[in-house]
C-alpha cells in the first residue's frame, strides 16, 4: 500500500459517513487519524447530538465485527470480557468471549459504569488483550474503541480516571449543528434512515495495512523536539497539576504521521502537529482546579502552549 492509497481509503470513508452525519467533517478526520493510527476515541457531547450515530455509521463502513455495549452502573467486568461457564453437554468448563471480543466495540455511555467495570477497558485498550481467570487471550485485529460520554449530567455517572482518559488518542467535541446543517438534517432523515444503506468500503486487511503504512511518514529531529518542547510546557504550566505524559507525545507523533498522509504528504509539517495536538493533549492535562476542566481550560493551555513555543523552520523538514 502506498500513501496515496491510505488517502483514497480515507477519503471513501469520510464520503460514506457523510452520506450520514452531516456538517462534521473536521470531527470525521479525527477519527480516520485515530482509527489508522491504532488509537482509540472519546465523543464528548451533550445528549441528541449524533455521538452514537457518528460510531454507527464509521462502523458499517469499514468491514469490520462491530459490538455495542449501553453501559449501566450495574454493568460487570465479566460482561465485557467475557466468563467461563460450566457446559452440561461437554461435561467441562468453557470460554465464552464478551463483546470487547470484537474489531470495532462502541461503549456508550462509558462514565455510566463504575470505576470497577472502566478499569476493565484498561488492558485491551493498551495491550490489545484479555485476561480472564489467569488465562490471556489476544484480540481480533484491527482493534478500536469508541466511547461515548455526556459530559454535563453528574447523577448516576462516574467520572473517567486519569488512566483511562489517556488511554484515548483523541478526545472530540461533536458541537451542535448550525441552522442550515440542522435543517439538511431534517430532510435526510425524513423519509428514511441513511444508515441502513450504508455498506463497507474498506475491510480490516486494508486498515491494518494502513496502520503498518503510515508509520514511514518523515519527520525530522527538529520537529520531534517542537513535539517534546510543547509536552514539555504543559507540565509546567501554572493552572497544570499534571501535564502531558511520554505516552501523549507518542500519540501526537502518531496522530501528526496521519494527518499528514491525509493532506496528501509523506512527511510531517508543523501544521500537522499544530492540528492534533490540542485533540490529542488535552484531555491528558490534569487541572489544579477540577471544576476548570469543564470550561475548555485544558484546550487554553494547549493553544497558550503552542503560541510560546518556537516553530522549527519548514525547510529542514521539506529536506
């Protein structure tokens, strides 16, 4: 696969979802940018903003297994994972795998869990595998997660820990649409469901290609420092308890590769970093003031961050 295939695999995706969501194209591409980079995404908007619609529809159009679990305070780790269970007939114990088992899992509503069934995301969203009664089994390739959370309604949700939030390449805001995007959707969905045309147009061998792919981008010393001078900063940020940790800076590494492939590159500008990196790094900064991070400070110190920090010139890195 060469890189103007990853471009053309994208760009039939982002038409398919279209033909779906409407007027979300930016929030799209962050989703291609973490799904060819083996990265995992939280949707953060308020209730009837198409959250749920969106993971849908980028599910149906990649060939991929695709499993949805509504998550509920009564939900258990072993309704993820899986459990072995006693089979009569057999007259043995057998494995029966839960829903992470699958290429694309949507967990919706993932702050509706308790922090007990949260952590049992933790290992096959890094690892890539499961562990059930001493006994690890690895999960189907390709492997994204796509969370969904309402970030305004407190009753009966359970925050995400610092753990788990960084365990996401990206965090998106979907925002509400504007008057004439709200009433293209109203004649779309008038009628009938577009989703239910929606059919794949990529399968899982070409997505993994892609992931292998995508890593030969170029990038210079140069720009590998302005990534690590930028994490660096929002460790020391006054209004930062905690900044952003070396798994943030591999991931706005990996984010930066995509999305210049994308833009129909083989190498890695200062753009490119400039784009993700407040998708990729805020969610990963701890606030002193918890009751700040509701107010887009974290998105604040990420574009402070950027604005008092150098930029490499371009020409070392077009060489």
């Amino acid at each position: 696969m060469e890189f103007n295939e990853i471009r053309q695999m994208a760009d039939d995706i982002k038409r398919t979802v279209n033909r779906v969501i409407v007027g979300k194209g930016e929030v799209v591409d962050l989703l291609l940018v973490a799904l060819i980079a083996s990265g995992h995404v939280l949707l953060e908007d308020v209730p009837g903003t198409g959250k749920t619609l969106l993971a849908k529809t980028m599910a149906r159009s990649l060939g991929c297994s695709f499993r949805r679990v509504q998550f509920t305070p009564d939900l258990l780790p072993s309704d993820l994972s899986g459990i072995h269970y006693y089979n009569q007939k057999v007259g043995d114990f057998e494995f029966r795998p839960g829903p992470v088992f699958t290429q694309i899992l949507l967990a919706d509503e993932i702050n509706r869990a308790t922090p007990r069934t949260q952590a049992s995301l933790l290992e096959c969203m890094e690892e890539r595998q499961v562990t059930v009664d001493g006994e690890t089994r690895r999960l189907d390739s390709p492997f994204l997660v796509l969370a969904t959370q309402n970030p305004v309604e407190n009753q009966g949700t359970f925050p995400l820990p610092e753990a788990q939030l960084d365990r996401f390449l990206v965090k998106i805001k979907m925002g509400y649409p504007s008057t004439d995007e709200a009433m293209h959707i109203l004649k779309r969905f008038k009628e009938d469901d577009p989703l239910e045309t929606i059919e794949p147009v990529a399968s899982a061998a070409t997505i993994l290609e892609a992931q292998r792919m995508f890593r030969r981008t170029r990038i210079t010393d140069e720009l590998l420092a302005y990534i690590v001078a930028i994490v660096e900063k929002t460790r020391t940020h006054p209004e930062a308890a905690a900044g952003v940790s070396p798994r943030g800076s591999q991931a706005l590494l990996r984010a930066s590769q995509v999305y210049a492939v994308l833009q129909g590159r083989d190498y890695v500008v200062p753009d490119d970093i400039k784009a993700m990196a407040a998708p990729v790094l805020a969610h990963r900064i701890i606030l002193r003031n918890a009751m700040r991070q509701k107010d887009g400070m974290a998105e604040r110190i990420v574009a402070q961050v950027l604005a008092e920090t150098a930029v490499p010139a371009e020409e070392p890195v077009r060489g």
